[in-house]
C-alpha cells in the first residue's frame, strides 16, 4: 500500500480546520496516511487545535507568513518517506474515498490528479481545469468574458466544457485546493516556487510537471467541496492574482509577447471596473504601474 503524506499549509485557519479534519478520515480511506502541516505564524487557535484535534500530525511552524509554496516545501520536508504526496487547503471537505481515487489515477503518465470539486451548498461541479495562457486566451476573456469564450478551446482558459467533467481529462493545469502528486513527479520538478506568495503556484508547478512529462488530469469518482473563493471578492488578493498570472506568462515567454499578453489582461480589468467591480479596479491600477511585476507583494 502506498504511503501518502498530507500536506495542509494553514494561517489563521482555525474556523475551517475542525471540518477538515473531520473529513479526513473518511476522504483517506483505504489508504496508509500521515498528516504534516505548515503553519504560517497563525495568531488564531490554528496551532492550538491541531494539538487537541490532531495530536499525531507533524507540525512545522514557518515562524512567519511565508507563503503557500514555502509552506508546501517545509511541509514536504518535514513528510519523511512518501510514495504520493496529497497537498490541501484547509478548506477542503474529501467525500468518502477521495483520496484512494485520486492516488489509483496516478501513472501512466499522469503526475498530478485533482478532483472533482464542488462549491459549498452547490450541486454544480466547479470548472477546475484550465489550459495554458496565451494572448488570444487572454482577448478572448477580456471581450466576451471567460465562461463564454471558454466555449472556444482558442480563446479561453476555461475549460468549460461538462464532458471534460464526466470522465478522466487531461488539463495544462487545474486549480490547486486539492491534488495528489506521486514521488517521481516531486523529484523530478523539486521545490515549489517560492517567489510566488500566493496564486499561481499551482499553475507554475503543472506546467513545469507538464514540461517533464508528468500530466495534470481531473478524476471525476474523486470528489470533494471547496469553501474558498475569497480572491472573488477581494481586491487585494484580485490583485495578487492578476499580477502573478501575467508574471509566470512572463517567466515563459518573451518581452514581446509578454508586453501583448499583460495588454490584454489589462483590458479585461478595466472593462471590469468600468463596470463597478473594485477589485477589477485595483488590480488594473497596480498592473498599470511600472515595475508592477517585479516582486510579488504578500497580503
């Protein structure tokens, strides 16, 4: 039986903690399983109720707001000896069995597996997957709008489509709340990038498996709710979002394309704010500012 190591990164976490871990057992089923978690310096009861919730779990203090991926990599670390790494947010409720489905779909070229994720209160499932930026993806989005030109491969991330929901499907990449990564991908793409605080870490480390031959593929029989989507509402994580998406584009491609690509994403923002959407407002006056890719700012 493989031995999966839990990665759970937390900060300030205490009021979606207790539903985690009471999922967990029942999401792990089946499977031989240990829990490591990274806190960032949380100045709430996270600390506090993991010793009285989870008293076996390995807890790696960071000693500071260090960021998802650096809390990926202290709580990878810290794992010892695993076969498949299952790296969660804390807001994340695994439905029975879970976490077995997604460790069988691993292989045969497939590195990273994800399941298939619901909105709390929804039925409908969240459309996780998402192809590679490009700046047409990019025009599309920002003069039809994402969902509707998800419909057209060509001119949206979005993969929209609810057949690509149904069955085993291969993406660029899909949201990171929840994703098994087998030993052999881990070693061949090493740490997390930690230049990314928050937001497109995830998108960073699909394309570099990606790059190495390990695929990103949705199971649709895994099955979990997500709480988050704070980056929705938030002008400040709007903000961080935006930035870091346009800057891994720009670790990938060229000054040129580049320049197009963050063109067109600032169009999309503006054409948001014009509509009354604040962080849309914010997120284009930061990426308007010069120097505005250069360091990504913590919240």
């Amino acid at each position: 039986m493989s031995t999966v190591a839990v990665i759970v990164v937390t900060w300030n976490s205490a009021a979606v903690l207790p539903g985690f871990l009471a999922a967990l057992p029942d999401g792990m089923a089946g499977l031989d399983w240990r829990l490591v978690v990274a806190d960032n310096d949380s100045c709430d009861d996270t600390v506090e109720l993991l010793e009285v919730l989870a008293p076996h779990a390995t807890v790696v203090r960071t000693g500071r707001n260090a960021g998802y991926a650096a809390g990926v990599n202290a709580a990878l670390d810290a794992a010892g000896s695993y076969e498949i790494a299952l790296i969660c947010n804390p807001d994340i409720r695994m439905r029975q069995g879970c976490a077995k489905r997604l460790v069988d779909s691993l292989g045969d070229g497939v590195g990273i597996a994800v399941p298939l994720l619901y909105e709390e209160g929804k039925d409908i499932p969240h459309r996780s997957l998402r192809r590679e930026s490009t700046v047409l993806r990019a025009l599309g989005e920002a003069v039809i709008g994402n969902t509707r030109a998800g419909r057209f491969p060509a001119l949206s991330e979005l993969v929209t489509d609810p057949a690509a929901y149904r069955s085993p499907t291969r993406a660029d990449w899909a949201t990171g709340a929840l994703m098994a990564v087998s030993a052999d991908c881990l070693n061949a793409c090493g740490p997390w990038d930690e230049s990314f605080f928050l937001y497109s870490e995830e998108t960073e480390y699909c394309l570099r498996a990606r790059d190495r031959g390990y695929a990103t593929q949705l199971e649709p029989s895994a099955e979990a709710v997500h709480l988050g989507g704070d980056s929705r509402v938030s002008p400040r994580l709007w903000t961080l979002l935006t930035l870091n998406r346009v800057r891994l584009y720009a670790r990938r491609h060229g000054p040129v394309a580049t320049a197009a690509f963050r063109t067109a994403v600032l169009l999309r923002e503006t054409s948001r704010a014009a509509l009354g959407r604040p962080a849309s407002r914010a997120a284009a006056a930061a990426l308007a500012r010069p120097g505005a890719l250069r360091a990504t700012p913590g919240p």
